[in-house]
C-alpha cells in the first residue's frame, strides 16, 4: 500500500510541475525570450516538482517488489 501512495504523490507532483511549466509559457508571447524563460522557470521552486515526481515514480517502478 505504501508504494502506492509514494507512487500517486509522485505522479501528482510531475502533474503538478509540469501544468506549471506549461502555464509559464504563457510569458513567451508577452515579450521573453526562451533564456529568460529558462531564468525565470529555474528560479521557481514549484517548476522543480516536475522532476522530482519522475524521480519517485522511476524509483518506485524500479523497485517495486513482483
């Protein structure tokens, strides 16, 4: 049970990071150039769930037990 849970956090927070990147795309338009974008995006600490949340899940789906 435990590991899914660990799994649904890590999904929900690549979910959670990268709607948030996406979201941030919406600069572009409005005058960023993509290296200001990938300052300001590094800047930011919910753009960093994204990786995380792969992170957990590709460890719990390595590790998970047959």
């Amino acid at each position: 049970m435990g590991y899914v849970f660990f799994f649904l956090l890590g999904f929900g927070l690549a979910v959670t990071g990268g709607v948030t990147i996406i979201a941030y795309m919406n600069f572009l338009p409005a005058g960023l150039s993509w290296a200001d974008y990938f300052l300001f995006i590094s800047g930011r600490i919910e753009c960093y769930f994204l990786p995380l949340g792969v992170l957990i899940m590709g460890v719990l789906l390595y590790r998970y037990p047959n």
